[in-house]
C-alpha cells in the first residue's frame, strides 16, 4: 500500500476531525450530608455519573460531607475561580441556602443543583422532582383493597432521613389515610444486616404492605418479605418500591413502584456541559410529565384500585383534588432540613 | 478507461459498505459507532445491585480478555473482577452478535445475507415480509417476543449444564484483525441477543407517548428490497432513529434521547428479571412477561383514539416519533439510493474518495 493512503486513511476513519478546542470537563459532585451511596438522591447522583461516562469522558471529583458545614465548605471551594471547564453537582436543601450566600458568584463553572430551589443565577440550573403526587398514589394503591390490606396499615422503611425522602413519605402517608390506613415508620441502617432482619421481620408481622424508601435496603426488604410470606401463607405482606421497578423482581409480591429520574437530569447535564449546551434555569417536574410516576404493577391495578374512580385514567380527578388539598399541608409539616 | 473501470468498482464497493450498516442501534466497528454496547452497559449499570456478577463461575484463559478491554475501554468502566468483566464480555458479544453474526460489518455479502433473512426479522424487531397492514404490526410484535423468549429461555438452560459446559466458543469480528473464535458464558451470550431484540424495539418501531407500548413497526427487508409500499408494508427503517445522539446542536444529527433512555430502562428491567436466572433458578416467567407487558406490548389505535387504527393517512395516530423516523430511511442497496448519512458514515465516503484517488495514482504510475 502506498504510504501516502497508509497515513491519510486511518486519519479518515478514526478522528480526522479535531475535538475542538474545549478542556476536559471537570465534574465535581457534593452528595447529600447523609453520604454517598445513602438514600434515593445520593444513589441517583452515583448512578447519573456513571451512565454519564458510559460514551463520554470526563474528570469526576467527589465530596461526600459529613456534616452541613462541610457542605458549605466543599461547595466553596469547588465554586472557587479555577482553570478549565467545571461542572458543579450537588444534591439537597442545604446547598440552596449555600449557593444563594454566593450571590450568584459561580467562579466560571456551571452548576446543577437537585432538590433545592436557589435564586436564579447564570450558568446555575436547579431541579426538584416532585414526588408528592405519586407517592400520595402509592398509598391509595397500597391500602385501598380489603383483600391486600385488610388491617389498613402500611409500613415505611427508610434508609436514611433527608427532605426529599421525608416528602415522599408525606406524601405517601396522606394517600394511605386517604383511604382510611395508617403508616408506621422503620428506620434502617443497612450496614447491620442482622439487626435489619429482625426490624424487619418484626414489622413485616405487623402491616399489609411495605413501602421501601432507599434503594439500598431493596434486596434485604425483599429477602424478609419472602421469609415471612413462607412462614405465614395467610397473611402475605406486599411491597412498593422506589426508583426502580421492583415488580420486575418479584412480579407476585410487588404492588408497584414510585419512580423519580434524578439520574437522568445528571447524566444530560453532564452530556450538556460537555458540548456546551447546559441549560441554567429553575426546573420543577414532576407526575405531569413523567419525571415522577407511579408504575402500577398490571396484576394488582384492577384489585388495588378498585374502590376508587380510576378506570384507566392515570391521574383522576378525584385523586387530583385530593393530592392538592394534602400536599400544602405536608408540605408545611417538612421542618426545614428535614 | 482503466482508470474508470476500476474507479467505477471501487465506488461500487463503498456503495454497498455504507448502508448496510445502518441497520439497528449500531455496534461499534471501525466505522460505526457502539450504540448497542453503550446501551447495554448502561443498562447493566442501572441493574448492577441485582445482576449477580460474584458468581463463583468457571472464567477460562484466551483471546476474550483483550476483546474485552477493546469493548469496555469506551465504556470507561473497570469490572472489580475477571467473572464480572467475562460476564459483562459475554453479554455485549450477544448484544452484536444479531448485526454481525461474528462476521466483519464490512464484509458486506454476509450482512446481506443475514439482514435479508425475512426469519431474521424478528431478532431485530422489525417486520416480517409477510407481516402486511395492521396486522402485521401485531404479528411482529408478537415475533419480536417470541425471538426474545427464545433467547431467554436458551440462556436459562445453558445456565442449568455443569460449568466447563456453559463455556462456548463464538465467532466475533474486529474490522481490522479478522473473525476468530472467543469464549464466552453461554447464559450471559444469549441474554445478550435477547437484549439485542428489545433495544432494536426502541429504534425499529412507533411507540405510544410514553414509549411503553408499541403501535407502528418498520420493515428492512422490503425497504433494502425496492419493494416496499407504506401503506401495505409499514414505515421504512431509517438509520436516525438507530444513532446514540443524546444531546445535539447539529440540525442534521437530531437527538435521539428519549429512545435511548427508554431502551436503557428496558433493558435494565429485563436484566433485573433474569438476574435470579443468572444465579442459577430456573427462569421465571412472571417477571420476563411484566417486563415483556411493560416494554414490548402492541398498542392498537383503537386505544388510543383511532379507530382506523395507526397508519400513515393519521401520520400514526399522530406519532410524535415520526418525524426522526422519516429521516435517512433505508433504500434499495443496488439502487445506491442512499440518503445522506452521518458522522462515521460520512467517513466511509471520504475513504471512497481516499480510495478513488489512490487507485488513480497507481493507474497512472503503472503508465
């Protein structure tokens, strides 16, 4: 082969065309003061990055903050003037009050703030997805049959306390008294498994359905459930999941799933940021546009729902006016910080 | 005229090369970009707390660790171990294996053969020849299914022989080294093609808003044939739904973001459904079919409003997905009727060209 079409050719095909001139991304992402790996919204953040570099390269830096004032710190120092192209990601409450004390000083990067609302500022986009409706959806599902739940209680178990998790649960404990249940409340520290499985245990023993609020409890709660199905054939205890589809696990034991897409909104922005399309701006969505939904598993829709007005439609009217008559009043009861 | 003749072959070749390629969520090749492997990683990262990948599994010596690196190095994921890298391996080997057979993209008379098949069809989740007007869209939908379950259903009993047994030889191409034998773990070889079918599902077909259900699906085989007729045979398939673009500011590259999240959660579901099949229980037919309703679910226009049912004359029931999908469609390969392509298949006609001038210049220097 000639030498000249062995140098022109490969250049043709692989890459003859020049990036451009933009600098590595750098990515630096501020977890929730619970910690990495902790809770839905710190799971999602994780899960975001990861598909983010699936295709793409980019430098990624990670804080986990112990405490609010190393949130603070952290954020400071990631939003000082730097060098090159930066990308700041934090999840929570607590960096909305931080960024709105910079007053919109960025130092260059860009950033996306997840359930929190700043002030507006240039090259700063903030997302909260609201969870109240369908979680309030998940309460009507979980208790709103005699044959699934016959003592009206539903359990909660909650992997670690932060505001985004506490408005589901609002949200999901207005929907089960909608319907005239309770709710109990399980706080699990997933690094003790025996100690979950006796919690759990117990308090599989003591409702009809559980709903699982943090997906790093997911296989435990799951195991459990099946355990005390086994033992106990005539009081079998079902299960809604969060931000994944659990009844494609478990098709016979799973009502159906609350689902949020914090992932999604940090992988586009990394992929934005990259060719230069971030999007600033303040960004609220949720249930009407499918960034939070509640997926119903098909076996249990007409069983579960049967007692109310819902006949296909995915958010009746009914359900409607009665999401917005609680949800102002849950909202309220978030102590801040929560 | 030497000059032109062999000028006129050369053409005739690249011809042929570019669109054949162009048939689904592409897998990556020298000219094409890995659309399928990301997707399915993706997927395999969303699924990960489920997918068992710390089975204590047979994991045998040869060419497929250096395959591996070559898959996964876009991925820029690290396997913790060489049982999760074999798996992970194994599993995006079936994903290609339904565009390529192992065989080279570039070796265009195999590609031919292969996507021509109309019993091939349904691996891809496109329409038979047979399939015709509405009923057809039921019927591949209802071949997709089928081809999948078939692939699930190998992957179960593959995983229930002794482990040196569930350890196979395939074909597998690189572009610029050749086809060669590679081992792989049958299971995770054959959930892979089963992956391959749903993807193609996301990219070959119509789907309801939400991208749940399906309500239109493409045809290949007439489109590439010179026969198809819309109405009777269904939308042409189109090589813009097929890219990975996810976020674009370049008009002629539309993002294709939606499908290929929806096709990522699909995938991951179907993933978390076998995972205990992976780990060795007999495969599960609730959650394969609640994944299956979910995902690959034929929605007729009745349901959505239309009675008529979803056909061109009401731009299928209104299909917001249309538009993408009418652009670049697949035409007759002899006819060299293709439309303008994108960024890798652009290449391919600069190597032409690259090509055409070479042949130019050694014609002339042998004067």
């Amino acid at each position: 082969m000639s030498g000249w079409l062995a140098r022109w050719l490969p250049l043709v095909l692989f890459g003859c065309a020049p990036e451009g001139s933009l600098s590595t991304l750098v990515v630096s992402v501020h977890y929730p003061v619970a910690g990495s790996g902790v809770g839905g919204l710190s799971s999602a953040m994780q899960r975001g990055v990861l598909e983010a570099r699936v295709g793409s390269s980019f430098v990624v830096e990670e804080h986990s903050p112990a405490s609010e004032q190393d949130a603070v710190q952290q954020l400071a120092e990631a939003l000082a003037p730097r060098q090159g192209r930066h990308l700041v990601i934090a999840g929570g409450e607590v960096y909305a009050s931080a960024l709105d004390a910079h007053d919109c000083e960025l130092g260059g990067s860009t950033v996306l703030l997840l359930d929190g609302k700043p002030r507006p500022c240039d090259g700063l986009r903030s997302v909260v997805l609201e969870g109240f409706a369908p979680a309030f959806l998940a309460g009507v599902l979980a208790l709103s049959a005699e044959s699934i739940a016959p003592r009206r209680l539903a359990g909660v178990i909650a992997a670690a306390p932060s505001r985004e998790v506490t408005r589901l649960l609002r949200g999901f404990q207005a929907g089960s008294e909608y319907v005239g249940g309770n709710v109990q409340t399980l706080q699990l520290d997933p690094l003790q498994p025996e100690a979950v499985g006796a919690a759990l245990r117990s308090l599989a023993d003591a409702v009809d359905v559980l709903l699982v609020a943090g997906d790093a409890a997911n296989s435990l709660v799951l195991q459990a459930v099946r355990e005390h199905n086994a033992q106990n054939p005539e009081q079998v205890v079902r299960m809604i999941g969060l931000d994944q589809d659990l009844s494609v696990r478990e098709a016979e034991l799973v009502l159906g799933s609350v689902v949020r897409r914090y992932d999604a909104e940090v992988r586009s922005s990394i992929l934005a940021a990259q060719v230069g399309a971030f999007a600033p701006g303040q960004v609220l969505r949720g249930y009407s546009d499918g960034q939070t939904e509640l997926l119903i598993n098909p076996a249990y829709a007409e069983q579960a729902l049967a007692r109310l007005p819902f006949d296909g439609c995915a958010l009746c009217q009914t359900l409607k006016d009665a999401v917005h008559q609680a949800e102002p009043a849950a909202e309220a009861a978030v102590a801040p910080g929560e | 005229m030497r000059i032109e003749r062999v000028a006129a072959l050369v053409s005739a070749v690249a011809c042929l090369l570019v669109p054949a390629a162009g048939h689904a969520f592409t897998v990556k090749s020298g000219l094409t970009d890995g659309c399928h492997e990301k997707v399915t990683v993706v997927a395999y990262l969303q699924a990960l707390p489920q997918v068992p990948v710390d089975l204590d599994m047979h994991v045998p010596g040869g060419a497929w660790e250096e395959v591996a690196d070559y898959l996964l190095r876009d991925a820029h994921y690290e396997p913790e171990t060489r049982a999760e890298k074999f798996f992970l391996f194994s599993l995006l080997t079936g994903v290609r294996a339904p565009d390529n057979e192992g065989f080279s993209l570039s070796n265009v008379s195999t590609l031919r053969a292969i996507h021509d098949n109309p019993q091939d069809q349904y691996h891809h989740c496109l329409r038979a020849v047979d399939d015709d007007g509405l009923t057809g869209n039921e019927a591949a939908v209802a071949g997709c299914r089928g081809a999948l379950l078939e692939q699930l259903t190998q992957a179960s009993e593959q995983r229930q022989k002794p482990w040196p047994e569930q350890v196979q030889k395939r074909p597998f191409t690189l572009d610029q080294y050749g086809t060669f034998k590679v081992e792989v773990w049958s299971p995770a070889y054959h959930l892979g093609r089963a992956l391959h079918a749903l993807e193609d599902s996301f990219t070959h077909a119509l789907r309801t808003l939400n991208l749940r259900g399906v309500v239109h699906v493409m045809n290949y085989a007439e489109a590439i044939g010179g026969t198809l007729h819309e109405e009777r045979d269904g939308l042409a398939h189109a090589s813009a739904t097929d890219t990975c673009h996810l976020v674009t500011s370049e008009l002629a590259e539309p993002s294709n973001k939606d499908r290929v999240f929806a096709a990522e959660e699909a995938a991951a579901d179907l993933l978390r459904a076998v995972a205990p099949a992976l780990a060795g229980v007999r495969m599960s037919s609730p959650e394969v079919a609640l994944v299956l309703d979910k995902w690959l679910d034929y929605v007729p226009g009745e349901q959505l409003g239309f009675v008529e049912g979803c056909a061109k004359a009401n731009d299928y029931c209104n299909s917001p997905w249309l538009e993408l999908a009418r652009l670049r469609p697949s035409e007759p390969i002899l006819g060299c009727g293709v439309a303008p392509f994108g960024r890798a298949d652009s290449r391919a006609w600069v190597a032409l060209l690259l090509g055409m001038v070479f042949v130019a210049r050694r014609a002339r220097r042998g004067r």
